[in-house]
C-alpha cells in the first residue's frame, strides 16, 4: 500500500514526495555542486540510521508541517562535494569547517526545495538553522510518530542519503 501523509489537510503521496526530493538533489548537485553523476535508487532497500566516517546536515521544519529534512554524506564524498563547491581541490581543504559549512548549505537548498512543495499548496513552513553532525560512528533518530521519505544516492563507490520525516496527522 502506497504511503501518504496528511499535513494540515493536504494529503501527499510518499512517490510524490521521493520525485520531487530526487529532482531537487540532482538539479542542487548539477547546479551548485557542479557535479552531475549522482544516481537515485529508490526506494530505500533497508533502513539506516547508524553512520559510519559520515557527515550529516538537519534542518527542522515548523508551522503548517512539523519535521527534519536531512543529508546524511561519507566523508570523503562531503570533502570532494565541499571542494567542487568551492572551486578547489579536495586536498586543498584544510579541517573541517568549510566541509561541515558546505554541508549545512546543501542542507538549507534541500530544505528550500521541500519547503516550496508545501508552500505551493498553500501551506506556511519555517525552516531552522541547519545543524551538522559528524563523527566516526553515530546514530540519528528521529523521535517521532510520522514516516520518513528516504531516498539513496550513489556517486561512484558512495553512497549517500536526503531524507524528509514528516510529522502526519
């Protein structure tokens, strides 16, 4: 059975939402990144919380729609994305601000693209700093009675995740 939510009266289809995510990645990636090789591969075959050598950047949603939109990246993808970004070379990166800043600005593209869908069907969203988290091994979850639109991103060996849980009602 297809999964929905409904938000402030306003029923949207999870594929729907999956379309709209993998088109806003690619055209963020193609756009701002300068990289144009990412493949989608929806839906999602296992769930996945726990990362490993990964950065991820969340931005809460308030008003109308109460939720997080999330890009969770390996490292080494996040520096090679950070360094198209800003037209460099991934070894001229030194430490991790500028990646962990590009990654909380991918994130706020996303989250720009999200929110649009909702303000399209007359729906108001706010949307909060980005946050981002990296480490060697983590976990993210997310507390919450809604489901989440996962979708899976490959670039070469890497692969990669923009998420939308979504509070229903």
């Amino acid at each position: 059975m297809p999964l929905s939510f409904t938000i402030g009266g306003t029923t949207l289809a999870e594929a729907d939402l999956a379309t709209h995510m993998v088109g806003a990645v690619k055209n963020i990636f193609a756009t701002m990144v300068f990289i144009d090789d990412i493949e989608d591969s929806y839906p999602l075959d296992k769930p996945v919380s726990h990362f490993t050598c990964s950065i991820s950047g969340m931005i809460g949603l308030g008003g109308d729609c109460s939720g997080m939109v999330g890009i969770h990246i390996p490292e080494e993808l996040a520096r090679e994305v950070t360094a198209s970004m800003l037209g460099m070379e991934v070894d001229e990166i030194e430490g991790d601000g500028d990646v962990h800043d590009a990654m909380g600005e991918l994130t706020n593209m996303l989250a720009g693209e999200v929110k649009m869908i909702f303000s399209a069907r007359g729906m108001s969203v706010c949307l909060s700093t980005p946050s981002v988290i990296s480490g060697k091994e983590y976990s993210v979850e997310v507390v919450s009675s809604g489901a989440a639109v996962v979708v899976p991103f490959n670039r070469g060996e890497h692969r990669f995740l923009a998420t939308l849980q979504l509070e229903g009602s």
